[in-house]
C-alpha cells in the first residue's frame, strides 16, 4: 500500500482532501469531521516535505503521473513538479494544519470545504496539461466562494462574493477562449488534439496571434494577482471575508498565478513574453507604489494588509519579467515569504477583529501591553514583510532588486523606493495598533493561548530559518529556472540585441 501512495504520491496528495471531504459532508458529525480533515491535513503536509526531500534538482519534471481523459481531444490529467511549482506545493502542505488551531469553527461543511480548497490548489499548481489546468483553475475559486458567501458578515458577503466571481469568470473566459485556439492550432499543425505543454510548445503562432494569446493569459492571472488596473475585487474580498478567505486569497491563491505565467505564458509565448516584459514590469513596480499610497491613507487594519499584500506581489510580477535567472528565482522565493509573512499578519489581525470587533487603526494601541507574545509575533512578520536582513523577505526582495537593476537601472531605482514606502506605512501602522497607549477598546484584549502559540511558531521560526539559511530552497529550484531561462529568455534577448 505504501509502495503505491509514494509511487502515485503527488495524485494521492491531490485527491485525498476530495475524497475525505466528501466523506466528512456525508457521513461524518460536526467534531469527527472537524478531527478527520485534521489528520487529512497533516497527511498532506508529510507527504509535501517528502515530496520537497526526495526531489532532484536537476532531474527535470519528478513525480509525474499520466492519463487520458478525453483521448479524441487530446485531454489528459497531466501533473507533475519541478522546480517551478516545489516551493507552491510546500506553501500548500504547510498551510492548512495550523488553522485547526486558530479559527473557532466546529460545522463539519467548514472543514470539507477547507479540503475542497486544498484539493483545488494542489491540482492547479501540479498541472502540466492546459485543460486539467483550467479545470483546477476554475476549482479553487469555488470553496473561497463559499466561504465568502456562507461564512462573510451578514451585510458585506454578497456583494464580495459576487464582484470576486465577476472578475475571476472573466478572465477565466477569456483564457479559455485561448486555450482552445491552441489546441485547434496544434490540431491543424500536427494532426492530433493535445493540450499537453510539451507538445503544446512545439506549435508555432505568426507574432500577432502569439500576442493576442499572451494578453488573454495575461488578463486571467493580473486579475489574480492582482495587478493595478485589475484589482477592483480586492478590497472587498479581502476585507469583507472571513479569516480563512483572506488567508488563502493572499497566501495562495495570488501565488497560483506567479506559477502559471512561468509554467505555461513562458515556455508557449517567449517571444511574446520578452517582447512585451516592460509592460508587466512597469505595472507591477506600478503597483507596489499605488497599493503603497493606498495603505497608507487607509485606517481599516485589513485593507491596509490587503494593500500591502499587493504591493508585495507587485514587486513579485516584476520580478517574474525581469528576464533574468537571479529575479525568476528571487519571485519564487519571495513567493515562500509572502505567503508566510502575509498569512501570519492576516490571522493576527482576525484575531484582533474577533475580540475588540473593529480593525480602525485609530481605535487600536498598547496590544504590545496586553499581548506582548502577540505583538512579538506580529513584529517579527513584519520585519520580515519589509525585508529586514535575517529574515525571509530580504532574500527574495534582493534577488529580484538584483534582477531588475541588471535588466533596467530604472526598474531597480524604483522597486527601491516602493520597498521604503512599504517599510514606512508598516512601521507607521505597528507603532498606533500595536504600541502606544492601552485605551478602553484594547483593555480587554488578551495574549495568544498556548494552542495559538504553537500554531504560529512554526512559520516565525521558518522566517529565520529561510532567512539565514536559503541555500537548501534556492538550490532545489535554480536549476529549473535557469533552464527556463536559457531555453525560452536568452534566444529572445539575443535576437532583441
């Protein structure tokens, strides 16, 4: 039995929750099912570290799992990890235990829908066939639905849920639309469907409709992220979701699509993605200066982080299209930070709603009194938000600033400045919500249990530990990304030259 899990590992991960969290939907009780998707959960995350143990850095894709589906179609269930998704799978095996012990929720649907999620998100960022992608894709945005709807405030969830859906369904149209053009086009190149990316990539496009095709993709994963102009569902879905929406949505959820553009819009658009990089370069250090501004001037504690969340991933995309080996991997491993950093900032603000029942950045001060473990934890994600030495984020923001200044003097000087503004609105933020005087609203407010403790001293530890020690993570992934880079970036950058 064993011995087929781990020779089917990453299909075992993928279906496990499903299966479970239907089980727990039709025949569990409230506690059992809540236990169970516990354990599910935890099964997960061994077989994500041994997934990240046991890979090779340069043996290409690992872990692969194939078969037909629609064979007339050419549609197959394709997954399997490189260096691309590794980190993401880890993100993902790491995620979801700590929330048993942090979100107060004994409804056994809860805990079948945190599992329908899981499942969604292991199945997206493990394909490697463009319909399974879509269909993962089209997945993971169902359970955060759900949660928006069922589980939001009373007064805010409809209006969340449903400009979320708008934007999403969208995009997500659009590159369908895409995805089925490729495959006729393999068709009449070929002679055969296929939707698989290594045969994909061997169709050949006339540079107008290899554009067209790269916007279409484009436009799905900049309303994920999101990118300014794309992001007019994010202050409510962010702030007007509960706990767990908005944890997923950032530590995820946004990643999904960092993964997709390097999975799929590279290898199928090269010429398009060098042609047209300073677009998203341009857009995402854009980003990180308007969601700046906009953090700034915002009092709600939430959509400050759901600000700072962006402006974060701003600079992620841009490192993504700075055409350099050194900003690929530094987006990857910025990936690792934001979502650990971000995800620790988005519980403890949850949990300062739910006890003190506002997030008015003016209404907080003197928690660091009341809650000094709480106040310690939140500092240390913050300087690591922020990119302090030491810490995660100063790995990941320096490969990318590295990447952007060899690809654009311009581009490093403002990626900079955009990391300034975010160190200030953070500081600023810490010093009146977490410092300063005790007043009537945080008098009441209390230090985190011990069950919380230990839910979020892992990460805290694993900010160091990434911080001071990164060369275990950059090496498992380096490699495939310099590959990427030689086969799909330096013939483009040659023929530019």
């Amino acid at each position: 039995m064993i011995e087929v899990i781990l020779s089917h590992i990453l299909s075992f991960m993928i279906f496990l929750p499903l299966i479970i969290g239907l089980f727990i939907v039709l025949f569990c009780n409230d506690k059992f099912g809540k236990t169970l998707a516990f354990v599910t959960s935890l099964t997960i995350l061994a077989l994500g570290f041994y997934i990240f143990l046991n890979f090779i850095p340069n043996g290409g894709m690992q872990f692969v799992d194939n078969f037909s589906i629609v064979n007339t179609y050419g549609i197959n269930y394709s997954v399997g990890i490189d260096g691309i998704n590794l980190l993401i799978l880890l993100i993902v095996s790491c995620a979801f235990p700590p929330l048993f012990f942090l979100v107060d929720f004994d409804k056994k649907g809860y805990w079948a829908n945190l599992l329908f999620m899981e499942s969604a998100f292991l199945a997206v960022i493990s394909a490697t066939d463009l319909i399974f992608f879509y269909a993962g894709w089209e997945m993971m945005l169902m359970p955060i639905f759900i949660f928006i709807g069922i589980y939001g405030k009373k007064e805010d969830r409809n209006v969340a849920a449903m400009d979320m859906m708008y934007y999403a369904i969208f995009g997500s149209m659009i590159m369908l639309c895409a995805i089925i053009y490729i495959g006729v086009a393999h068709f009449k190149e070929f002679g055969f469907f296929s939707f698989a990316l290594y045969d994909l990539v061997k169709t050949n496009f006339t540079p107008n409709t290899e554009a067209t095709l790269f916007f279409c993709f484009m436009l799905a994963f900049a309303i994920k992220v999101p990118l300014f102009p794309f992001h007019g569902w994010l202050k409510d879905a962010y702030t007007k979701s509960p706990t767990t929406a908005t944890f997923m949505l950032s530590v995820i959820a946004s990643k999904v699509a960092i993964f997709a553009i390097l999975r799929f819009v590279l290898p199928l658009f090269s010429f398009s993605y060098s042609n047209f990089a300073w677009i998203f370069v341009g857009l995402g250090l854009f980003s990180m200066l308007y969601f700046g501004v906009a953090a700034i001037k915002t009092k709600d504690f939430k959509t400050l982080l759901a600000y700072a969340s962006a402006s974060h991933l701003g600079l992620i995309m841009a490192g993504v299209f700075s055409l350099d080996v050194e900003g690929f991997v530094g987006s990857m491993y910025q990936v690792i930070a934001h979502a650990i950093t971000s995800g620790i900032m988005f519980l403890l603000v949850g949990l300062i709603s739910k006890e003190l029942l506002t997030r008015n950045v003016d209404k907080l001060g003197g928690i660091a009194i009341k809650a000094p473990i709480f106040a310690l934890f939140f500092a240390i994600a913050m300087i690591s938000s922020v990119g302090l030495p030491g810490t995660i984020g100063f790995i990941g923001e320096l490969l990318i600033i590295f990447g952007l200044f060899k690809s654009n003097l311009l581009y490093g000087v403002i990626a900079t400045t955009s990391i300034i503004i975010s160190a200030v609105y953070m500081f600023i933020v810490y010093r009146k919500a977490i410092l300063q005087s005790v007043n009537e609203t945080t008098a009441v407010f209390k230090d985190l249990s011990k069950k919380q403790i230990i839910a979020f001293l892992a990460p805290i530890v694993m900010i160091f530990v990434l911080g001071l020690y990164s060369k275990p993570f950059i090496s498992k992934i380096e490699p495939t990304m310099q590959a990427h880079y030689e086969q799909f970036v330096k013939p483009y950058l040659k023929e530019q030259k």
